[in-house]
C-alpha cells in the first residue's frame, strides 16, 4: 500500500494530541499505519521533523489564517463576527480532513508540549499574538470613532484583554458538550460572550 506524507501526518496528529510526544510515536505510526520504519523515515527523517511538522499545519498554518489580515475599518463586533466565522471554519476543518479526535483539551496539551519541544515556538506564538493584539487596537478605535462606545477607554489595555481572551480556555465557563467531551465550539462561544459582554460595558 503507497502512503503519502499527509496521511501519515494525519494519524501523527491524533497520537500527538492524545498520547503526547514522549509516546513511542513511531512505533505507533508503523501498527495504525501497517508500514515499515523504513518507510516511514523516507517520508519524516526522525521524531523531531515529524512532531514540528505536525505543528506548523495543524497549529500555525490554522493560527495564521484565524488571525488573518483583517479589514482596517472593522469595529468590535464586527472583528467577533470574523474571528469567530474563521475559528468555525478552522475546527471544522481539523475534524474533518485532519484529527479524528480533535478537541480543545487535547489541542492545548498539543500546544503545551510544543513549548517544549519546538525549538522557537514561543517567539513564534508570541508575534501571533502581537498581531492579533493590534487588531483589536484598530477595532477599538474604530468603535469609538464611530460613537459606539465611550471614548475614555483605555484602548491598549482593553486590546490585550480581548486577545488573552480568545488565547484562553473559557469551556468550564460556557459548558457545551459533545458525546461527554468538552468540544471547540464551547470554547469559541465562551471566547465571544466574553467580549460581547466587555464591549457592552464600553458603550455611550
């Protein structure tokens, strides 16, 4: 049976998430996929490679596009509506065509591994953030040139308030569940009743 790259990537995804990367990955890849070690280093040179690539398309390839250029005359609840459209379509996307066991859960502890053994993570994380952070900046003075909410608003502060919100886990806040699991869309909805109820302390 030939394999592709992306179907190993696949079912790295799923062992990544749920098994963690000190697992014996390869191993496992070699019995779900019934393929030999050979094989399988001809497509992914060792752990390592196969773990940052895992990464960069299931975490910063999906965090890119959220996060995406961003029309600059957009207010709040405009920007809401868009990070929340584009987060939809992302999970949507994951589940579908990538991990058969996507979560929330199981994507932060991805996520929590690859500060540990992604060499440059965090430094790239950070400038994501940084990006979304000026977004919320433009909105918020969008909002208030628009005499949408009050003038007086600390807009930097506010700015990275509303970006920790949407790097932050709100599913124990906003429960939602899934065949007993906590799920994506509890999250994104919890990150967006969060906002709204912010933005609507800053109105006139």
């Amino acid at each position: 049976m030939k394999f592709y790259k992306e179907d190993i990537l696949k079912v790295a995804f799923d062992e990544f998430m749920v098994n963690g990367y000190a697992s014996p990955i390869i191993s496992s890849l070699q019995e779900k996929l019934g393929m030999s070690r050979g094989a399988l280093y001809r497509h992914y040179k060792n752990k390592d490679e196969l773990f940052k690539v895992v990464v960069d398309t299931y975490f910063f390839h999906t965090l890119e596009r959220i996060t995406a250029k961003i029309d600059p005359t957009i207010s709040v609840p405009e920007l809401v509506r868009s990070l929340q459209k584009r987060q939809r379509l992302i999970a949507k996307l994951i589940t579908t065509k990538g991990g058969s066991r996507f979560t929330f859960l199981n994507f932060n502890n991805l996520m929590i591994q690859a500060a540990r053994y992604y060499p440059g993570f965090t430094i790239r994380y950070k400038k994501i953030q940084l990006h979304v952070d000026s977004q919320w900046r433009i909105a918020l003075k969008n909002s208030i040139i628009a005499g949408e909410i009050r003038s007086n608003i600390d807009v930097n502060l506010m700015s990275r308030l509303f970006t920790k919100i949407y790097f932050m886990d709100t599913r124990e806040d906003f429960p939602i569940r899934e065949n007993g699991m906590p799920n994506t869309k509890s999250n994104i909805d919890g990150q967006d009743q969060f906002v709204l109820y912010l933005y609507g302390l800053m109105k006139l």
